[in-house]
C-alpha cells in the first residue's frame, strides 16, 4: 500500500512537472559568469593578487 502511494506520488510530481505552463526562460536566474565584477570588489581581488605575488 505504501509503494502505491509512493508511487502515486511520483507520478502526480511528474505530471506537474511537464504540465507547468510557465516559460521556463524567465525563470532562470542570471548567471554570476555573465555579471561584471563590481569595482569596489575588483580592486579588493586585485590587491589580494598583488599580495599573493
């Protein structure tokens, strides 16, 4: 009976999953590879580089 349910479970999730309506382009957040660094925290990475060196 528990397998069943479990089982149920699954299948309901899934069919959720595939039905959802919404773009799936506007619900991906931005991605940090593509931000540009911000200036302040530039020259703090730049300082740490220089000190390693």
């Amino acid at each position: 009976m528990a397998q069943f349910f479990i089982l149920f479970c699954a299948a309901v999730t899934f069919a959720l999953m595939a039905c959802d309506p919404r773009p799936a382009e506007l619900m991906q957040t931005a991605s940090a590879w593509d931000q540009a660094p911000h200036p302040a925290q530039q020259a703090q990475q730049n300082a740490k580089d220089q000190s390693v060196s």
